[in-house]
C-alpha cells in the first residue's frame, strides 16, 4: 500500500472511532447548538417537556414532568460514547455552580444496562443526578446522535438545544439557566 492510502485509511478509521453509534442513536447531521427562539408548526407539539417516566439510582420512577416548574437541563449520554465522556466534567461544573432549587439536571444515560452508568459516574466521582429510561424515550429523545442537550424553561419550554458535545462550565449556560 502507498502511504498516501494508509494515512486515508487512518484517517477514516479514527473519524469513525471519534463519533458514537447504536441502533437508534448516530451522529447528528445537524449544528452543535440551536437556539429556539421560534418554534415552527410541526415542532411546536415535541418542543415541550416531555411526558416521560425515568429510573433514578436508587431504583425509584421520576416522572420528568414532575420537575417542571424549574428550568430543566436533560443530558442524553451513554458511558460508551467518548463525547459524553468528554464533556462529563463540564456538566458537572455547570451543575455545581447553579442554583439547584431553581435548575433540575437529568443526565439520561443510554447504555443497555444501567450499572454501566452507575460505575461510570461513580468511577469518575461525579454528583450529577443520573437516570435511566422506565420506558421508550419519548419523540423529543429519539435522536440521531449523543450526546445531546435539552434545555427546557420554568413553562416546560425547550429554550435550547445542543447537537454534539459542548463546554457547558461557561458564562453562557450559567445565563441561560439563571
């Protein structure tokens, strides 16, 4: 082989290393960020916090409604995808500097078994509150890619959505979830 084709192959193969992938989650074709400032028509159904029952660690259901009233920050990761573990620890910052009576985080992991999720964060002495779906992610969730950011405000609102990884210990974030 040339070398020109070998540093083609390495090329591709670390492209695709770098992005996460399973059956219903592959790398969004969108922009990292968009801002929902006007929802159109056909989104303004799914563009509100959804109805949904999760698993906390202690095995207790959530209903992710039932937080409403807060701003609400869901964070859909999974302990096998290199983004979200890169971008773990920024999370973990933004939440630790946030008024927690005002702003509920909900770190959604996706791995097929929620013990890998629970050993990830505790291997990493993380404190963000993480939870595990009770039943099919509703529409909002069903994404082409992780990890992925939803920010909903206090009217359960979606204000803000992230495609990809971000630095979320940031001036930004704080404002947006002030």
């Amino acid at each position: 082989m040339t070398t020109k084709l070998i540093v083609i192959i390495i090329g591709m193969a670390s492209t695709c290393l770098s992005f996460c992938s399973q059956k219903k989650v592959k790398q969004p074709l969108e922009p990292p960020t968009t801002e929902v400032t006007g929802v159109s028509e056909n989104a303004a159904d799914v563009a509100t916090l959804p109805a949904f029952s999760m698993q906390d660690v202690n095995g207790n259901k959530v209903s992710l409604q039932s937080i409403q009233g807060k701003k609400v920050f869901v964070n859909l990761w999974a302990s096998w995808c290199p983004p979200c573990k890169r971008e773990m620890p920024s999370i973990e910052k933004l939440y630790k500097s946030i008024d927690t009576n005002k702003v509920a985080f909900v770190m959604l992991a996706l791995d097929d078994d929620f013990e890998k999720a629970k050993k990830f964060v505790t291997s990493r002495k993380l404190t963000l509150p993480v939870f595990y779906p009770a039943e099919n992610l509703p529409g909002l969730f069903n994404v082409d890619g992780i990890p992925v950011t939803f920010i909903f405000d206090e009217r359960g609102k979606l204000i803000k959505q992230v495609n990809g990884s971000d630095d979320y210990d940031s001036d930004h974030y704080r404002k947006i979830l002030k």
